[in-house]
C-alpha cells in the first residue's frame, strides 16, 4: 500500500472530526462532500491496472458521493430555508472526544484482527471502522433530518472503504450504486415530505409517536 | 423456475405501474399472487428437479419453506386487498399495488438466494419496497413511523452489509478468494479464520435483527405497525420478518459449518429471552391494539431466535413456528384492520364492542389473539411447546422456566386488551357505522385461521417432510 494512500485515509478520518465538529450545517454537507472526493481516489491504491472497471468506479464514486449527493443535500437545505445551525443533542466537545476514542479503539481492535499482510501496513481497515463510528455518532446525537443523513453518509463511507479491500469480489458496486443512490434518493424524497407536512425538518417534531 | 418466482411478480408490478385505472389494480395484484402460489407449490411437488448450474438462485428445503408461507400469506393478503383497496377508493392505489408485487419479487429472491450478496440486495429492495407500503395514508403519523423506518432500517441494513463483507474478508484470508456463496462458504468453512466469522456474525445479527424487530432494536416496529394498513402490518409482520430471519438462519448456517456455532447460539438465546420481555414489558396495560400487535411480533421473532439458540430439537420448532407466527400475524393484523376501519380508531378509548359492531373480524381477532398466545388447539401451540420440551431436553431449565413466566405475562397483557376491545357495547356516535364485513375483508381471514388451526391438529406430510429436511440443513433433528 504506498503511502499516499495512508495519507488520504487520514484526510478520511480529519474529515469525520470536521463533520462532527462543525456547527455550520453546509460546512457539514461539504465536509461530507470532500470524504466522497477522497473516496473516489482510493480505488486507485487497491488495482495499479488502468481497467474499465477501475475507471467507473473513480468516476462515479467521487461523482455520486463527492458531488450529487451533497448537491442534493445542499439543494434542500437552500429550498427549504431552515436554519444552518446543527442544534445537535450531544455537545461539539464531547463529539469529538467520543469520536477521538472511536478512532483509537479502531486502531486498537483492527489491530487484533487476523488480516493480510498487504492489509495489515495500510490503515484502511481502522479507518473504515472509525469512519463507521464516526458516522453512526453523527447519526445518532443530531436532531435535524438532514445532519441524520449526513451522518448516515458517513457511515456508509465507512463500509465503503472497508469494501475496497475486497476490491476483486465486486462488491464495492453493491453499496454504492444501490444502498446510495436509491437510500438517499427516496429518503431525500421523504425529507421533502418532512418538509411539506411540518414546516420544519426537525426529527424533534416527530415524536408523536411513543410509549 | 427460480427465475420465474422473480420475474412473474417483477412484471406484474410493471403492469400495475402502467395500469391507468385505480379500479382493476387490486385484481391483477390477487391473479399475480395467485399464480405465485401455484408456482411455489408446484416448487415443493417437482423437488429434486432443480435446474443446477445456478449458483446464484436455487431451492432449498429452507428456502421452499419459507417461499411457501410468504406466498400462502401474500396471496391472502392480496385477496384482502381487493375488499381493502375498493373501502379506500379514494385514493390513488398505483404505488401502492406497484409496490405490493416489488415486495412479493424481494421475497422470493431472498428465499432463492445463494448469495450472500444477492441475499442483502434483496433484503435492501424489500426494505425500499416496504418503505412506500408504510406511507400509503400519506398523513404526518405515516410519514414519521416511514421517517423512523427507513433511518433505523437504512442503518441496519447497512451493518449487514459491512458483516457480509467482513465474511468476505474472511473468506479471502482463510480460503484465498473473498468468495460469499453459501455452499462454497459452508463447504470450506472450517477454514475460515474465527475472529472475522465471529464480527461478522455481531454485525450481522444486528443488521437483519434490526430488520426482525428483535429487541433492542425494535423501536420501529410499533409505530411502522401502528400507522401501515392492517395488511401491510400483515406482510410485514409475517413476511418481511421472516425473511430477515431466513437471512439469519444462512448466516448461522456459516457460521455454525465454521465451527462457531455455540457462540453464535448464546447470541440467539439471548437476544431471545431480551426479546421477549421487552415485548412482554410493553404489552401489559398497551392501550394501542396494533402497537399491541407489534409488540407481540417483537416477542414471536425472540421464539424463533430462542429455538435457534437452544438447537438440537429446538431447530425444527422454530421452523414450524416460523410457519405459525406468518400466518397467525395474518388474521391478526388483517381483523385488527377491520376493527380500525370500523372504529376510525385503534386506542382502547374508542373502540370497544367489537364483537356486537364486527361479529367475525371480531370473532376472528379474538381467535387469532387465543392462536398466537400459544392456546390449544392452534399450531402456535404445537410450536411453542416443542420449543419449551427443546429448551427441557437441552438441559437448560432457567432458559425454559423464563420462557413460561415471559409467556403467560404476555398471555395476560394481550389478553385484557384484546378482550377490552371486543366485549361491551359499542360507542354511540361512531363515524364508521357504514363499515360492512364484505366476503373479501373477511373470507381471506377465516382461511388463514383454518390453516393455522389445521396446523394445530395435524401436519401434513409434505409440510413435516420439508420442515425436517429444512431443519437438518440447519444441523438440527
């Protein structure tokens, strides 16, 4: 694995603490549109040979993770009018020292997986984990829609990542096009109904529903 | 054939789609899954004909079990739907019917499915599907349980891709190619290095556990339940579950083949028993008869999840009770649908006198409620208690003795809402008087509980044959 891929896998997990940390919503869209940027240049590092397949899969990762979906985002962000405050349930602070502990505990257990020799000097499996971490925090202690999805991205980032290690099984492919492109298209759609129906894109507001 | 049990359904959503008239959908959904059904019968009588060749879709004894029961409950479902659909003519039912036969094509892929991979985008689809099914009343209650849904199932569905791959990782260290067909996995799993079957196993009963409604990661199931039409909560409950589970059961096929099993089935045990005193926790003093409804589905997934963990005999009830739970869920969730259209209600509050207003959807709710709560002489109770002797055999007594506490809690707790909504005397001023049992609403009903009573009383030959052979591909007896 050369070392420049060590070093955008690190620019990956900077950008997780970027994401987390910021309180600016389209500060977070584009944080989240830099990682599928720097996504879309890993595929490069697991095949040298200049195939077909390797050239669709740059392309369309950094084009769907890097510029349509935070388009889209960004998009319904602008038609919407909501504030661009985060308004997350967690503190900044203690986001990102959850997400610092994340990080070093991927470190720590992916060093306990048995794994392949090539895999074991590059830190692509850490920084998958942490980035899945890392999203699933971001996920989890956001109020609005739209930082839940942003934080979702980045936990399918993660997996992403995780999935280019298995680069001959083709099943990088899988997660992008389908859980991507039609997971964020219709919950897109359903943000947009969110919308309509409460003025607000506020998941605070949802809460009729409980015990 | 396989093929076929995709692509009929596939194209009769097609057809719906292109359909301009809202009347003639429901009809073509019902001729659809009538077909279907003929085609995964006929699946179970030409057994030991498969094409092979096919890696990626073939039959199994599990795979047919779980085909069968799905389609036997679509295909009721979809009858309902005719009487359903014509009550609710106001609205536009073309996404809706489209996405009725998507749902009917996931299903069967994953029931064919030989591929881990396949398996996933299928179960993905199916959740797409599902997702559109939810938010049929377009009303802001079916927008949050839809909002709810998709967010925790997008995210479980996501840990079971990152398990699949973390197999796949597995699989290319310890047999030199990232290979993810079950056969090949299950053949050579002994070679699979312990600590990636073991991750990937979390992730993946996480994953599909969410997509089960297992606790604790059920929090979508009561609001999805609540707010979708009764018959949707019907092929969600009965169907969508199953095949999660089905999904599971492949899983801990690999994973038990790579020599992990007894871990993998203290998992099981666990998350059963969990299940089943969440459910049990929320269904004493429920006011809600749907929540009420998800919550005992929550319990039926930790039964099935339980038997798995407790092996051995414990294999083959959790498949019979795989069949029970499908369509025992069925005339619940389609009775319960009844009363809320008659009531415009589903609180306690409001309705009540079912049995006077509704005499046989009330009638068959309360049957269904006695079936699935384990009463004789339904198969619920043939199927819990094989559990029960599975648990006993096994040895494992403080296992049995919560399992009948958690059970006869959940017995008392159903019981009291279940009665309070069909004894009394019905409100006075209740907009939904013009509701009227018609043959479609209520017919479909009273055949499933027949099955289900059948099931209690005698099992068929072919079905006992296919739930052995399902079992024994599972290592069990």
């Amino acid at each position: 694995m050369p070392p420049i891929a060590d070093s955008i896998l690190i620019a990956l997990l900077l950008t997780n603490f970027f994401i987390l940390g910021t309180a600016n919503l389209r500060a977070a869209i584009r944080g989240v549109a830099i990682q599928g940027l720097l996504l879309g240049t890993l595929p490069l590092f697991v095949e040298s040979q200049p195939t077909l397949r390797l050239v669709t899969l740059v392309v369309a990762t950094a084009a769907i993770k890097g510029v349509v979906i935070p388009g889209l985002l960004l998009k319904a962000l602008r038609d919407v009018h909501i504030r661009h405050e985060v308004e997350p349930y967690l503190g900044f602070v203690a986001s990102l020292f959850l997400c610092a502990i994340g990080t070093a505990l991927a470190l720590l257990f992916a060093d306990h997986l048995p794994l392949a020799a090539t895999d074991r000097a590059g830190l692509f499996v850490p920084a998958s984990l942490a980035t899945l971490f890392a999203g699933f925090l971001g996920l989890t202690t956001r109020r609005k829609a739209i930082s839940q999805v942003t934080g979702y991205l980045v936990l399918e980032n993660g997996i992403y990542v995780f999935g280019l290690l298995l680069y001959q099984a083709m099943v990088v492919e899988v997660g992008v096009l389908l859980d991507l492109l039609v997971g964020i298209f219709i919950m897109g759609i359903v943000i947009n109904h969110i919308q309509r129906e409460f003025s607000s894109l506020d998941t605070e507001r949802l809460s009729r529903l409980r015990e | 054939m396989a093929l076929y049990l995709v692509l009929v359904p596939l194209l009769g959503a097609l057809a719906v789609f292109l359909l301009p008239t809202d009347r003639r959908r429901p009809w073509i959904v019902a001729a659809v899954a009538a077909v279907h059904l003929t085609l995964s019968a006929s699946t179970i009588a030409l057994r030991g004909i498969d094409a092979p060749g096919s890696t990626w879709l073939q039959f199994d004894a599990l795979g047919r079990l779980v085909l069968i029961v799905v389609s036997t409950l679509f295909f009721v479902c979809a009858l309902y739907c005719i009487g359903y659909l014509r009550l609710r003519a106001g609205r536009p039912n073309r996404v809706f019917c489209t996405a009725l036969l998507c749902f009917l094509g996931m299903t069967s892929l994953v029931a064919l499915a030989r591929h881990l991979m396949i398996l996933w985008v299928a179960m993905e689809a199916t959740t797409l599907a599902t997702a559109l099914l939810l938010y049929f009343n377009h009303n802001r209650r079916s927008l949050e349980a839809t909002w709810k849904y998709l967010i925790i199932g997008s995210v479980g569905i996501a840990l079971a891709l990152l398990g699949t791959l973390f197999l796949a990782y597995g699989a290319r260290l310890g047999l030199g190619e990232p290979t993810l067909e079950f056969s090949d996995l299950v053949a050579r799993a002994a070679r699979l290095p312990a600590p990636w079957v073991r991750t990937a196993f979390v992730f993946l009963l996480v994953g599909y556990g969410t997509k089960m409604g297992l606790a604790p990661l059920h929090t979508w199931k009561p609001d999805a339940y609540g707010e979708a039409p009764g018959v949707v909560g019907a092929l969600l409950a009965g169907g969508m579950t199953t095949c999660a589970f089905l999904a599971l059961l492949r899983v801990y096929r690999i994973v038990d083949a790579a020599g992990q099993g007894q871990f993998a089935r203290e998992l099981l045990v666990f998350f059963g028993l969990l299940s089943m005193a969440t459910a049990a926790a929320f269904m004493v003093g429920q006011r809600d008869f749907k929540r009420l409804l998800a919550y005992s589905s929550v319990e039926h997934m930790g039964i099935l999840v339980l038997g798995i963990g407790i092996g051995g005999a414990g294999i083959f009830a959790a498949l019979l009770h795989l069949i029970n739970n499908a369509l025992t869920k069925g005339v619940l969730f389609l009775a319960a649908g009844n009363i809320h259209r008659a009531f415009k209600s589903k609180r306690l509050e409001d309705v009540t006198g079912a049995m006077r207003r509704l005499p046989v959807s009330a009638g068959l709710f309360t049957a269904g409620f006695f079936a699935i709560t384990g009463s004789p002489p339904f198969g619920p109770f043939v199927s819990e208690l094989l559990v029960l002797n599975a648990a006993m055999g096994a040895r494992r007594y403080a296992v049995a003795a919560l399992y009948l506490i958690l059970l006869a809690v959940i017995f008392i707790g159903m019981g009291s809402t279940v009665l309070a909504v069909v004894q009394g005397i019905p409100p006075e001023d209740s907009e939904g008087r013009s509701f009227r049992e018609s043959a479609f609403k209520t017919i479909p009903i009273a055949g499933t509980l027949a099955l289900v009573l059948m099931l209690g009383l005698w099992i068929p030959d072919w079905v006992s044959t296919l739930l052995h052979d399902a079992a024994r591909l599972l290592g069990g007896s």
